[in-house]
C-alpha cells in the first residue's frame, strides 16, 4: 500500500475526482523535468533540435531569468521543453488542450534557476567531480542502451554530440555530489512515533490492512524519502532567497526596452544639440 497520501492528508481535501485525474496527469510531465527526477532519470532532456515558441509570452532568444548574473536564455528552455514534453506528446498528449502548458512552464523554469543555483553553490564550495567519474558515468548510461549503435542513435536525434553529452553528464554528477553532502549533513531520521501514527492514521480510511510489524519498514522508508524531498526543495529555496534570482516578464521586457530606447533618443538629442565647431 502507498502511505503517502496519508502523510500529506489534508493537503488535497474535497478534491474531486477529476481534479485528481489532472493533478496526476500533472505529476506525470512535472516527474519528467523536475530536478530531482532528472538526477536518476537521465541527461538527454538537456537538448532538442526541435523549434517554436513554447512560452506564449516570449519570443525569440530573450532572457527568461537572471540568477545570480547568468542568464537562462529563450533557446535554452525551448530545447529543454521540447524534450521533456517528448513522451507526453507522443502519447498523443496537448499540453493546451489540457491546460496544463502553464503549470508545465513554470516548474521547468524553476528548475532550471534551481540547477544554476547548484551548480553555482558547487563551483563556490570547490564541489567537482573528476575525470573518471564522469567516464563511469558515460559508460554505465551507454550500457543502458544495449548497444553502442543504439547509444549513438539517441545522441544523434537529440542533436548531441558526445562532448555535449559528457558536459551534460559533469553537471549532473555535481548536482547529485551537491544534494547527497547536504542530506548526509542533516542525518535525516525517522521515529517509531512516525511511523505508528501514518500507520493509525491510514487504519481509520482503509480496510483490510497488513499488520503494521509487515509494513512498517515500508512506512518508514516513504516517510524517510518525503522528508527528504522536503530538505532538498528547502535547500533550494534557501538559494534562491540568498542569491540574486530575476524572472523576466513581458511586461520588464517591454519596459526595459522602452527605457533603453528613451535613453538612446536623449543621448542622440544631447549629440544634436552640442554647438558645432566653425569651420576655418
């Protein structure tokens, strides 16, 4: 049995059924890009040849967000859309006809400011992998293929080349270097009390339980793995609060561009005016 919804009881109170139906359908496409999934998932959702406007509000190669003086370009996050919508879209899946392209957007912009965050945090404490590492981690998801022609195709549809998907590959490691330190560091626990009480707490909806001595180790695990999800997210939060993290918006955009206009046009007139030399 999954304990989790008794563990965030009352979050999702008087949902009905078909909003349940959506919000799993949610978790679905969210479970492909959040950063956490990618870290075990896989490193090919960084890159796709596809094109088109995915964020209705942008165009062209605008600045999405600025953290802390990178910036997260419009081509970036199309490429990264594209691919992690890829499963759900050929599953026949519209992520208009669904409602659900906002959300979808959202969560990968956040993640993505959530990875630079990392990846920052790790470059700031000298947290790096090695060489070798990242060979280990190469060949064991080339091993996952079946065959290196089968590797080399995927690479290709994604239009990688291979020093693209070892850079892809470095990031990641650091990032799962970064979150593994920081859980190790808080030595997450869970109690007996814990347990025995998501386990009550379950007893009175369900019935025909397994006794608790049969799933209490599973109970325990579950709640092990929320909170470390909870620590994960507010590590990240806390970054994101400590640092300089800027998320554009159509209407920044169109009013840093009128200023930078309203600028060039003074200075122009400043030059105009200037008095002219005679000439001798």
């Amino acid at each position: 049995m999954d304990y989790d919804k008794q563990m965030d009881s009352g979050n999702t109170g008087g949902m009905s059924t078909g909003e349940n139906n959506k919000k799993g359908l949610v978790w679905k496409i969210v479970l492909v890009i959040v950063i956490i999934a990618a870290l075990v998932a896989g490193y090919f959702y960084y890159a796709s040849d596809k094109s088109g406007s995915f964020m209705q509000i942008f165009s062209g190669n605008k600045t999405l967000a600025i953290v802390n003086g990178e910036k997260i370009k419009q081509k970036e996050f199309d490429k990264r859309l594209a691919q992690a919508i890829a499963p759900f879209e050929a599953e026949g899946g519209d992520l208009d006809a669904s409602g659900l392209r906002e959300q979808v957007e959202t969560q990968l912009l956040q993640d993505m400011i959530h990875e630079k965050l990392l990846l920052q945090y790790a470059k700031a404490n000298n947290i790096s992998v090695t060489d070798e590492e990242v060979n280990a981690e190469y060949e064991r998801v080339k091993g996952l293929f079946g065959s290196e022609e089968e590797f080399m195709k995927k690479v290709e549809e994604e239009g990688l080349t291979l020093d693209e998907v070892r850079t892809v590959m470095r990031d990641q490691l650091i990032i799962r270097s970064v979150i593994d330190q920081h859980i190790a560091s808080l030595s997450i626990e869970v109690t007996d009390e814990e347990v025995r009480d998501v386990y009550d707490r379950a007893s009175e909806s369900e019935e025909n339980l397994s006794p608790f001595e049969e799933v209490k180790e599973e109970i325990r695990e579950q709640i092990k793995q929320k909170k470390t999800s909870d620590a994960i997210l507010a590590f990240l939060n806390k970054l994101a609060e400590e640092g300089d993290v800027e998320i554009k918006t159509e209407e920044k955009e169109e009013a840093e561009t009128k200023t930078e206009d309203q600028n060039m046009s003074t200075e122009n007139n400043e030059e105009a005016a200037e008095p002219q030399e005679p000439a001798e």
